[in-house]
C-alpha cells in the first residue's frame, strides 16, 4: 500500500487562453500537514478545485490511497473523504449553524423523508465541542465571527467524515489570538487521523503547522522540501523567481507641508482625544491591537462613522465631514480592509471599477465617453502595474494582490490629497506586498498624504514614517521611524494610556 494518501502527477488544467496548472505534483502523507505556498496567480486556486472535483484535468492522473480516481463533481470527492474550508467562507447566513453544518447530507427519515432536527442539533453540538467550540447550534451563521465560521466549516467537513483537508488561507482574516485556537484546531484534526493540506502566504503558518512545503509558480511546480531544511530566502526565490533583497523601498520624496490636523477627535463607544497631523509626502502608520480603534478612526475621517466629538482641519481650514462624498470633495479617499466586499465590482470589468470615482468628469449630458474611460483606465492600471490580459477582464478572475492594485487605481481617479489604506495588503503573497510598498511610497514621493492601518509590524515599520500606536481607542504613542522597533510598539499598544505622548 502507497505511503501516500493523495498523490497528483503531472496534473495539467488548461481553459481558453490560459494554462492554470501546468505539470504539477503532490504527495500528502496520511497523518500530515503539508503547506502549499505560491504567489496570488501561482495556480492554487486551480489546484483545489481539481482534487476536489469541481474542474477535471486535461492532463495528468490522481491517485487516491494507491488507486487511480477521476471525480466529475465535487459531490464524488465528498464521498471518498475530500473537503475544502476556504478563506472566503462559502456559508449561507440566514440559516443556523446546524443547517450550514449537514447542507447537502440532512439527516432524515428512510421512510418519510422528515429532517430529523433534534438529532442534527445534537450531531452538530457534538462536532463543535470537539473543535472545542460552545457556538450555538441553533445561531445564524450571519451572527457570528470570521473565527466562529471557520469553526463551523470545520465541523462541516467533519460531519461528511473528510480525512483529507484542504485549508484555503483560513487564518487570513483572524486575529493572533484567533489564529493560535486555530492551529491548536489543525493539530487536533491532524492527530486524529486527517492530513491537511495548508494554503497559506503567512511563513509563520507554515513554521508553526507543517512538516512539508510545496511551492507552485506560475501554474507550475517548482518544488517540494521539508520546512525544516528551506530558509526563508530560498522560499521566497521559490515563490517569486528572484531574489527580493530588499522588501521594503527606500523613500523617494520629501514631507511637506501640513495637509491634515485632528483634534481631539471622538466618537462614542467607539473612539475617543484623537489628535495628530499629517503632512503632504508622509506615510502615517496605524497600528495597535485588533480592536483599538484604528479602522473607525480612519471611517470617521472618510464620513462612514461620523464624529461627534473634536475638529479636522484640511490645509488649514477647519471643515467637517458627514458622508464619504463630502471626504471625497475635500480630497480624502478610503481603500477598505475587504477589497472584495466594499472595495470592488467584482463582475465587473478592471476598467469599469477603476474608473467609477470619476464617471461624472467622464460623461456629458448624461452619455459616458467610453473612449476617454478606457483610456484613463488603462493609464492607471499601468501605472499600478495589474497583471491582466485587458481592462476589460472581470474583476473576480484577479489575484488578491492585483484585485489590490485595482482598487488603488480606482482611488487615483478621484481629485485627492490624503489616501487611507486599510490593510493594504492582507491576503497577498510576498511578491505582490513589495509591489504594493512601491505603490504607496510612489504616492507619497507625488505628494499625497497617506495613512496606512496594519497589524503586521514589520510592514508597519518598513513602510511608515512616523506611526500612531492606538489602544482602547487612544493613541496611547506616536513613534518616530528612527528609533521604532516591534518592542516598542507591543509595549505602546499594552501600556498605561497616561504614559502616552502628542503627536
């Protein structure tokens, strides 16, 4: 019998135009976790839709515990013990956690057809606690957190008896603390007999869970190595094709004059003695604890969370905002943390989203000049470097890395002075966070005004000028980019508030 309970060779998937898995190979052992890293594009996507049935291949076999197997749908691979949890949570909200749960395998009556929902409710209690979960069975699913519904994906796989696990970046949207109940989860699932396999861009995922890492490059394998014998440098050349000797860009222009002054902005229950300034060419870091109050202060500057407390001033003028249309007649543009939910037209083309600030200025008398839209289009999609065939190409069928670039793009078109980056690159492989870096410190070096909301302190102190450390919806530090370092700001965001200082 195969030491191997899943093997992929010389699996090739080709659709019109495009190859997106071009030769690639897998081994997963039983009782494994394997990581799977590659950049937004590489081709892992394609990857998990092939072993879980929704797309055959054109070329290339499967084997399955030392048998060959070919699904037609993805119901075949549910039956033999193949499930994916992946990172955009595919539930249904206004239904309960029980229903999400046995969706497509109820349990019912032989004879009548009933659902029977005491012994569901009982079933999925059970999956739950076993995930160390107390999530009410009966809760919507809309009703809970990112975390608490990737439990409930959990139980679900669970519940159709999967010994093989695809995790699709399931800690992208979680919190440290989050993601630690989740490893603890992955371990559990892996001593209990599953081998999973791990997709994530976070180094830190890989060192912590798995035992193997297989890397894929433009829809190709490149290779497979134990975690432990791969440096990060060797990783990241096997990731991108080159070496990026350095992450992040040196500055490229000077800060100017004052562009923005909050004081002592509030917002109840929410926020509260807010006060900095911002400087034209100045990235301003945010950063802090999840929870802080970091993206309702920034909603609160672009009119999605009106203040009620406190004065902004706006090259010198005090002026106040109640709407994002206002922030955006002023000269203030918001990129939001979910690109997908609130930053993008997904079944719409590149160009139509990059465009949609500046429809007004595009049109006459009601008729949109199609022409002059396309041009301005692809003039900002070039400048941001998206990688697409066209700007007519949908936003959906994107990288999480250039769905990111579009969305800046989108901002550019706007008349504005300050950009609020939410996030900016959560959710993107290595390769495309540098492009990213480029991106803002190219704003910056033109003359906008940027603040940049991130968890993650390295980019944080890589990237920022200056940074605001926020805690319980103070700016407990403001840190300068010469003496900043990870310890001061841990130290910042978990100390007394009275020890803060002015910005």
């Amino acid at each position: 019998m195969s030491e191997y309970v899943l093997e992929l060779k010389g699996i090739t998937k080709k659709f019109p135009g495009v190859t997106a898995l071009d030769n690639v190979h897998f081994k997963l052992k039983s009782g494994e976790i394997h990581a799977l890293m590659g950049e937004n594009g590489a081709g892992k996507s394609t990857f998990i839709k092939v072993i879980t049935g929704v797309h055959g291949p054109n070329e290339g076999e499967m084997i399955l515990h030392g048998q060959k197997i070919q699904f037609t749908n993805p119901r075949q691979a549910q039956e033999v013990g193949i499930a994916a949890i992946y990172q955009h949570v595919t539930n249904y909200p206004d239904l309960t956690v029980t229903e999400n749960i046995f969706m497509g395998h109820e349990k019912v009556q032989k004879i009548t057809g009933r659902i029977l929902w005491k012994e569901m409710h009982a079933e999925a209690k059970r999956l739950l606690q076993s995930l160390s979960s107390n999530i009410d069975p009966k809760a919507l699913m809309g009703s809970l957190s990112v975390a608490q519904q990737q439990i409930v994906e959990i139980a679900k796989a669970i519940s159709t008896n999967a010994k093989i696990i695809i995790m699709d970046e399931p800690t992208a949207a979680l919190t440290a603390r989050e993601s630690e109940e989740l490893y603890k989860i992955t371990e559990s699932l892996r001593d209990n007999g599953a081998s999973i396999i791990f997709i994530s861009h976070r180094f830190e995922d890989m060192y912590r869970l798995a035992s193997q890492v297989t890397v894929l490059r433009d829809s190709k394998y490149i290779g497979s190595w134990k975690v432990n014998e791969i440096s990060n440098e060797d990783l990241i050349v096997a990731m991108v094709g080159r070496e990026i000797t350095q992450i992040y860009p040196e500055k490229k222009g000077q800060i100017g004059e004052k562009l923005l002054h909050v004081d002592g902005l509030g917002k109840t229950g929410y926020f509260a003695d807010i006060s900095f300034t911002l400087h034209r060419g100045e990235i301003l870091g945010l950063t802090g604890l999840v929870g802080a109050g970091r993206t309702e202060v920034c909603q609160s500057l672009f009119g999605i969370m009106p203040y009620d407390k406190g004065d902004i001033q706006m090259n010198g003028k005090k002026v106040r905002i109640q709407s994002p249309k206002e922030a955006m007649q002023l000269g203030i543009g918001y990129l939001p943390e979910d690109r997908q939910l609130q930053g993008l037209v997904l079944q719409w083309g590149i160009g139509k989203n990059i465009t949609l600030p500046a429809l007004k200025k595009l049109g006459k008398k009601g008729w949109l000049n199609e022409k002059k839209e396309a041009k301005l289009a692809k003039q900002l999609a070039e400048k941001v470097n998206v990688k697409a065939n066209s700007i007519y190409d949908l936003a959906s069928s994107l990288s999480g890395g250039n769905q990111q670039k579009v969305a800046v793009a989108k901002l550019l078109t706007a008349d504005l002075d300050i950009i609020i980056l939410d996030e900016p690159t959560k959710g993107v492989d290595v390769g495309s966070k540098t492009a990213i870096y480029e991106i803002i410190h190219d704003l910056a070096a033109q003359g906008y005004g940027v603040i940049m909301i991130s968890s993650e302190m390295p980019e944080v102190i890589g990237v920022s000028d200056r940074i605001a450390v926020m805690r319980e919806g103070r700016i407990a530090r403001f840190l300068n980019k010469e003496d900043v370092t990870q310890e001061a700001i841990l130290e910042a965001a978990m100390t007394d508030l009275s020890k803060s200082n002015a910005g």
